[in-house]
C-alpha cells in the first residue's frame, strides 16, 4: 500500500535484490528512488543494469558519490496512513536480509522522518543517474579489481576461520574450568555424587551389553 519508498544502501546485490523484486515492484507506489553505494566495488553492476533497464518516471536508480564512504542503510516508506523509517545495518544482499545477525529501528516520529527525508533528498540530488555510460564505466573497474578482491576476501575468510578456531577453543577451556570449579564445591560434589549413583542405576535398569530389559526397567530409566 506504499505511497513512495526511498531507500540509501551501501551496497547491493542481485541475491539481495531477488528478495525484495517482487514485493517493491509489486507495490502500489508511485514513486521509488533507490540509492546506492560505489566504495570498494561491493555493488554489484548486474545489479545497477537490472536497476537501469527498470528506469522510468516511477523508478529511479542512483549511484552515491565515491567520497566520502557511502555506508547508509535507510528505507523511508510512506504510506496513506503514515511515513515508516527503517535505520538499521543491513545492505541489500542474502546476508542482510536472511542470514547475517542485524539490527534496525524503526522510527515513526514526525521530527525524525522529516530529517532522514531531507537527508536523503540530499544526497539524491547529489547522486549519479544510472546512465549506460556510467554502468558500463563501473563494470569495468568492478571487473578489473575481480581478482584482487577475490585474494583479499579469500585471505579474510582464512583468517576468519583461525580466529573463529581459537575461540571455540578458548570457550572449550573457559567451560572445562567452569565445570572444574563447579565439581570442587560441595554442591557439585553432591551432584557428582548423584550423577554417579544414577549412573549404576541406569546400569542395572538397561544390563549393558546385552540390554535385556523388560518394560518396568524401561520406565524406571526414563525416571532416573
């Protein structure tokens, strides 16, 4: 039931863009200005393609400018009854909107709304259209700078990988000592206690190895 919807993210992708296709262009609004993001080449340009052949009066797409870092996540979302602005951290990819841990606000308060509004007007007005020259000129660097990004992302999820290693090792020993200390009190010495009895319990109720049990030692294990 969307009146307008703008919104500033700092960078897209086609998986992001699939998810919300349908829903934004199936949308009653008559106008939608989507504000994208240059720095580091994160955008895909199949996406500003797919966003430049959409183009017309109701649809817009925009290129923010390189400097300074573009790093927004804003939807502004006006509707009959009222305006609707999300804050939050996720760009318009798979990850953001399904996968990564993310945050946003939504605010609905007439003083915040006309300030994002204005600072998106703003920066729209200072953004690039999406021009064939433009998408193609983007291509090209984003095409360029391919393979040193995918070394580079390659080497981050490496190091991602060891650090993600040492701390799951670094957890494992936090709860062998938290289990040491809890078993040297004396309430974890009587659970202990109580763990072991069980123990022999179960043992006599299931007769490992053979485990020949009837019905009655069945339900006196489930118990214990």
């Amino acid at each position: 039931s969307a009146v307008s919807i703008k919104c500033a993210i700092a960078f897209g992708h086609m998986s992001g863009w699939s998810e919300i296709d349908a829903a934004l262009c199936g949308s009653s609004a008559k106008k939608v200005d989507i504000l994208l993001g240059q720095a580091f080449f994160q955008t895909e340009p199949d996406l500003l393609d797919c966003l430049r052949r959409r183009s017309k009066d109701s649809f817009q797409g925009r290129l923010a400018p390189v400097k300074p870092t573009f790093h927004p996540k804003v939807w502004v979302i006006e509707t009959p009854a009222t305006t609707h602005v999300i804050i939050g951290s996720a760009n318009l990819s798979h990850g953001g909107f399904v996968e990564n841990t993310e945050c946003s606000a939504h605010v609905s308060d007439q003083d915040s709304i006309e300030s994002v509004n204005a600072w998106f007007d703003k920066l729209w007005d200072e953004s690039s259209p999406l021009t064939s020259d433009l998408c193609r000129i983007y291509r090209e660097k984003y095409d360029k700078t391919k393979k040193l990004r995918s070394k580079l992302r390659q080497a981050i999820e490496d190091a991602t990988d060891e650090l993600e290693r040492a701390q799951i090792e670094w957890m494992r020993q936090e709860a062998i000592d938290a289990a040491r200390r809890y078993f040297e009190t004396d309430i974890g010495k009587q659970a202990a206690e109580q763990r072991r009895e069980a123990m022999k319990r179960i043992k006599n109720c299931l007769k490992p190895n053979a485990f020949d049990f009837a019905e009655a030692d069945w339900l006196e294990f489930l118990r214990i």
